[in-house]
C-alpha cells in the first residue's frame, strides 16, 4: 500500500503538468485509500512532498475529481498539524469559491474541508473570514432550511458544523455570525429537522457557542427557541442528549425574557419530573441531571415576571413542589429548595405569605440539620431565605417569636465568609425597629464580640461591612445603654468611628446616629474611646468636605454637640476651627443643615 501511495504521489506531480481525468482521479483515490488506512502517517508523506501546493490549481468548479481534492483537504485538515500548511498552500480562496457551485457533492466536501481547516486554527478562521466563507454557508443554510430530503439534510449538517467550527470560543466571529441572521435560521432548522438526530445535535452545540455572548440573547428571544427546546426536551430519553440541551438552557435562561418564555413553554414540569425521577439515584448521570435540573430551575426564579407566574400568590403546584425539596435527605434539593424560596422572597407580597403559611420552620430545621460541620452552601442559602423574609416589617415579630435569631446564633462560630455574610445580614435585617430584639442581642457579649472581631476582616469586605452595620443597628434600635456599655467593653468603638467614614453614605450615616446615641446615652463611658478614634478629628473632616451629604452634616453636628459635655472632648473642639466650618454651614441649601448649624454655632459659642 505504502508504494502504492508514493507512486500516487508522484503520479499526481506529473498530472499537475499533464493532467488527464482518469489519471488523476486514480490518483486521488489511492489518496483517499490511504488516509483511511492511516490518515496520520499519510498526511504526513502529503505535506513532506509538497503536494499540497497543488491543489489550489485542482479545485476548478468545471472539474469532475474537485469532490475528491476537496474530500482529500478534508481528511488530511482532520489532523492539528495539517491546517496551517493547509492555509499557506493557499487553499482557502478557491475552496470558498467553490461554495458558489450548485453540485450538492462539491458544496458538501468543501463545507467539509472548510470546516477542518477552522477547528481549533485561529489561522483557518482568518483565512474563511477573509475570503467571506461564512457568509456563503451561512446564505446556503437558508435556501435549504426547508429541505427535508437526506441529501440535503446532510448538507446542512456540514455547513452548520462548518459555521461552529469557524467561531467556537472567539466572540469576534461568533458576533459576526450572530449580525449575520444565523440565529433565527438555526432556530428554525430545529423545528424543521427535529426528526434528524446529526443536524439537531449541531444545530445544539451552536446554540450553546452563541447563547454564551450577551448579544445574541436578543436575537433568541425574538424566535421561538423556547418552545423548540422544550419540546426536543420532552423527546430526550439518553442523558448525553438531555445534557446537551441542558448546556444551551443555562446561558439562554440568564435573559429575563427567555426564562419567561421557557416558563410558558412548559420547561418547569419538565425540570420537576427530571427532580422526581433522579432524587433517589445513584447513578452518576442521575446526580448531574439532579444537580443541572434543580439549578435551572432556581435560575428561571431570579426572572421577575417568570418568579411571580409560578408563585400564583402562594397556590401554584410549582411552588409548592419546590418547597417540598426543603425538608429533603438530599442536599443538592435542599440547597435549590433554600435558593428557590429566597428567589420567591423577593417582594414584600410573597414575604408575608410564605412566613404565615410555615415556610420559617421549614428553614430553621433545615438549618439545625446543617448546624454542626455541615453542608456550607445550604447553610448560606437558608440564611439568604431568611434575610429576605425578614424584611417586610411585619414578618419581624413573627420571625423573631418563631425563635430565628437563637437558630442563626449557632453559626456565629462559623469561619466561612459567605455563611458569616448572610448570617449578618439576617439578624441585621430581624432587628429594623425591633427594639426588644435589638437590646437582647446588644447584651450577648458573644455576638457583640465576634462582631468586633469580624470588623477586621479586611479580606473579605463584604463581612466588615456588615458587622459594622449590624454594630450600628444593635445602638440605634435599642437606644440602650447597656448595649451602648456592651459595644464599648469590647472595643467597637473604633470601627464604628471608622465606618463613619465610609465611602457609602448610608454606612457613614448609620455610623453618626450609633456614635449619637452613645454620646447621649453614655457620654463619660465611651470618652476615652471616642478620643483615641480621633472622633472629632473626623467629624471635622466630614464638616470641611464640601462633598458630603447634608444628612452627614446634620448628624455630624448633632454629635458634636453632644461631645460638648465632655471636657477633653471640648478641649479637641475648641483646637480645631469648628466654628469657621459650622457658621458657613448657615448658608447651606438644604434648610435642616442651616438651621442645625446655627444651633451648632450658638452652642460652640456659649461654650468656647
């Protein structure tokens, strides 16, 4: 076979001068034999004999053998080392040519070659881009969408994989193929050809190429991709086929239009019965269907309009399928079941409702489930429950009788930060005007002390900011002094003083309030502290900048008066010039900070 081969080889060097049909394609196809024998070793001896570089001058449209040079591009372009050498024999411009012959068997060897020359070859791709190959395919994809006959079919297969081939992984092409139309051409070659297992499967992993760039969800969702899917969904029984259309729902249902689509569609009853049917499997399959269902399902829940259509005011059979997920002995539900009632809890409305009708116990014993060493990202997504149906005022009372702050307590000793996180969060949220609440939690020393702790957490910004907020909240809606004693005996003193210059106003604001209701409360206890945090150094900063907010200024001049009541705070007044900033103030525009600036001045006055 190998003499054969090098005779074919040589033969085809002399064709290339005097070149007669049968020769040639003798020639060809002794090629074509040994490319299937051995496609590696063959394309080797192709390149090391310069072969290639005849092949350009082989691709006439009016020849008889150019499906079989084309078909010889094809296998050897299959190898990685093959394509570069491919684009320099300049193989690229009359390939695309051929894209204008009308010969089904042409169109199909060139869109396969073409393709294997763009796998994976930023080269490849140039070269189609610049001879404007993509357009051709793309125009041919068109005229035969409607095609329904195996030829064509096959065809189509080819041009849509040559087209995936051209721009998987490069945004540049695959938002030049979107400009293009492709979308809704592929969308409707899914309806049309639904039947066909090879063009579906590509029309899929195309999908799945462009659904990833955020133009492109536009274009989906002015077709009908939705329903398409949905319905190929129901048809799917091999996992393989389920996970690949799975990979093209993922990124489609991130837009909120589409999630409302695939809502309508019936996509929901299909992710319920996938949940049903793999929650007791222990199959590997199983696990990743479980896993991929429940998430997507938590993801069409983040849509507004497609959340509110399932939740049908508490009595929809989704929703209450969801819920069951919760008390479930499998995490991976407990944790979209946890996911999917704070996506639920995301108005005031749905709040009230899940916390009259049991939801809380549901997630508290899930929690207690998850209190010792257990599972993070359920802990996370329970408190994430909670901290939302916390947040209308009238579910405070109610959540706190049902005993939610002694539960999420038990985390305190947790070290992970997005468990810390939410945990803040959530007692932050129970105690918004909850007084009593407030001062009970103001008093555990073991709270207020990890809170000091965690507002050194300069890894992680989100748990010290937090900490600092729920410090402040403890003060502000207790208005106790024992709290105000607590927060002073652990040190919180300072980074109360630091947040008030924070670079989020309502941080720096809440800050103020806190610092003001300690100077009221306890002024003699937290002196020494308010001296070594350089207080008044800072609320003279916050006066002076003319870039903070009014209500920064208001609530920065309330707390110097109060400081006046301490000497050595007096004193650090009296040294810095308070009175030049606050008597400009008068002037202010906003008429609260002008009438609290001349009240300020009098009091800086009398006591100068």
């Amino acid at each position: 076979m190998a003499d054969n081969f090098c005779e074919a080889l040589r033969k085809l060097k002399l064709t290339e001068a005097d070149s007669t049909v049968d020769s040639l394609e003798g020639c060809l196809d002794c090629l074509l034999k040994a490319l299937a024998h051995n496609n590696v070793e063959a394309s080797e001896k192709i390149h090391e004999s310069g072969t290639l570089k005849m092949f350009p001058g082989l691709l006439s449209p009016q020849s008889s053998s150019t499906p079989k040079v084309a078909n010889v591009i094809a296998e050897v372009a299959k190898n990685e080392f093959m394509r570069s050498p491919c684009v320099e024999a300049g193989l690229i411009p009359p390939l695309v040519q051929l894209l204008h012959c009308k010969d089904q068997e042409v169109l199909l060897q060139t869109g396969r070659a073409l393709g294997n020359i763009c796998y994976d070859s930023q080269e490849g791709r140039s070269a189609v881009d610049e001879a404007g190959g993509a357009q051709i395919v793309a125009g041919h994809i068109r005229s035969l969408s409607h095609s329904t006959d195996p030829a064509s079919e096959k065809l189509l297969t080819v041009f849509c994989g040559m087209l995936m081939n051209y721009s998987n992984d490069n945004d540049t092409l695959q938002a030049q193929l979107i400009n293009m139309g492709v979308i809704p051409t592929l969308v409707k070659l899914l309806g049309i050809h639904s039947q066909n297992a090879s063009l579906t499967e590509m029309c899929l992993i195309a999908f799945g190429n462009l659904a990833e760039l955020e133009s492109s969800k536009e274009q989906f969702a002015s077709t009908n991709i939705a329903e398409e899917l949905v319905k190929l969904f129901k048809k799917q029984a091999e996992h393989e086929k389920k996970e690949m259309i799975f990979e093209v729902l993922a990124p489609l249902a991130e837009n909120d239009v589409i999630k409302l689509q695939l809502v309508e569609a019936g996509l929901v009853e299909c992710l319920l019965d996938i949940v049903a049917q793999t929650v007791d499997g222990e199959k590997e399959e199983d696990i990743a269907e479980l896993k991929t269902a429940s998430d997507l399902m938590v993801l069409l829940l983040l849509g507004d309009e497609s959340m509110q259509k399932l939740f049908e005011e508490g009595k929809g059979s989704v929703f209450q399928r969801v819920l069951s997920w919760v008390p479930s002995h499998n995490h991976q539900l407990q944790l979209a079941g946890a996911l999917a009632i704070a996506n639920f809890a995301r108005n005031d409305g749905n709040c009230i409702h899940m916390v009259d009708t049991g939801i809380v116990q549901k997630l508290l014993d899930l929690l207690e489930r998850h209190a010792e060493d257990g599972n993070v990202t359920v802990q996370h997504a329970a408190l994430s429950a909670l901290r939302n149906l916390a947040i209308p005022v009238v579910n405070k009372s109610k959540m706190l009788s049902a005993g939610v702050s002694d539960v999420v307590l038990k985390f305190l000793k947790s070290e992970m930060p997005p468990v810390q996180f939410k945990l803040l969060g959530t007692l932050r949220m129970l105690i918004d005007t909850q007084a009593e609440a407030a001062d009970q939690l103001g008093n555990n020393v073991k709270l207020v002390e990890r809170l000091v702790e965690w507002c050194e957490a300069k890894d992680h910004a989100g748990v010290m900011g937090e900490s600092n907020r729920l410090l402040s909240a403890l003060i502000r809606h207790s208005k106790s002094k024992d709290v105000v004693r607590t927060v002073i005996q652990c040190g919180g003193v300072r980074h109360l003083v630091t947040m008030a210059t924070s670079e989020h106003m309502i941080m720096q604001n809440e800050a103020l309030v806190a610092l003001g209701l300690m100077a009221a409360l306890d002024l003699g206890m937290a002196e020494k502290d308010f001296e070594s945090a350089d207080l008044v150094q800072v609320l003279h900063k916050l006066l002076s900048d003319e870039k903070s907010a009014p209500e920064i200024k208001y609530n920065s001049m309330i707390l110097i008066c109060a400081l006046m009541g301490s000497e050595p705070l007096h004193k650090a007044v009296q040294g810095l010039t308070f009175l030049d900033v606050v008597s400009k103030l008068r002037s202010h525009e906003n008429k609260t900070v002008a009438h609290q600036a001349s009240l300020t001045e009098q009091r800086l006055t009398v006591q100068s």
